[in-house]
C-alpha cells in the first residue's frame, strides 16, 4: 500500500454533501482507504474569480492502486458526480486532484505529481499542513511554503 494525499474540492450546489461523498466513493473503493482528512476550508476561487466561493480538503489515502489508477478513480468519481470541464478554473460540482503520491512523481501531460501549483495555492496547502507537517514538496518543507503564501482569503469552516 502506498500512502498519496488529495485534495477535494467544490463550489457547485451542496458543497459539503459533495465532498463527503467524494470521500464515501474513495473509502467503499477496495483498494483505496481513507486515513485522514482535513478541516473543511472555505476559499476565494483563483484564476476565474467570477463565481461562488469552494470549499476544499485535503485526504490522506492509503491505496493499492498505482497512480495512473488512482487518477483513473478521482476522474470517475469527478464524472460519477456530474463534473463537466467547460471554463478552466471554473465551476465544479468536485475537484478530485492527486497532490502527492508516496515515492512517485511525474511530469507527464496526463499526470503530474507533485501537483504542479499546489505550492501557489492556500486552498491545497491550509489543508495540507493540517494533516501532514512534516511533508516536503519539491526539496522544500511544507511550513516554508505555507508561509511564503499570500493574497488568497481562506477561512476554516465549523463542520
């Protein structure tokens, strides 16, 4: 089993209904099991600004799945639940990205792991340090590059 941490995210319709059954759909997955999640974080969208605000998590999942497996389920479960791609960066009813997955990365058009601006974005690293501090990123530890973050609004909901 190898550990892999996702971020979950929505800003379409019941956005915590749609996140707890993203991570309903991961957990009953035989080979995936969900370890931990983060808080639930309320966020300014990023790149197209004219919509609702998300709301995003980070899950740590242990999986048995190899990653282009994993990316499979995340795009079926996106797909399950009614995803359609039309603005980049814009509305969805869930966002099912891989951040990190254990002893693996890539830089390939269909999977880049470590996410590629994950780094750029308090709406994936908040989470993310919540439920892993001692994670490095690119040779950097996750503490120094929470705290180079600005300009984005986020806020933890009470859920």
């Amino acid at each position: 089993m190898s550990k892999a941490y996702l971020g979950i995210g929505t800003n379409i319709g019941d956005k915590k209904a749609n996140i707890d059954k993203t991570i309903d759909l991961l957990d009953n997955h035989p080979q995936v099991k969900v370890t931990k999640v983060s808080s639930y974080y309320e966020t300014e969208p990023v790149g197209f600004t004219e919509q609702d605000w998300f709301q995003n998590i980070a899950v740590e999942v242990e999986t048995g799945l190899e990653p282009l497996d994993l990316l499979t389920l995340c795009n079926q479960i996106e797909k399950d639940l009614g995803r359609k791609r039309i603005i980049r960066w814009g509305p969805r009813i869930i966002d099912v990205d891989i951040l990190t997955y254990e002893n693996f990365t890539s830089g390939t058009e269909k999977l880049t792991v470590p996410h590629p601006r994950m780094h750029e974005r308090a709406f994936v690293m908040v989470p993310l340090y919540e439920i892993i501090q001692d994670l490095e990123i690119h040779g950097r530890p996750i503490k120094e590059i929470l705290d180079t973050l600005e300009g984005e609004e986020i806020r933890k909901l009470d859920n």
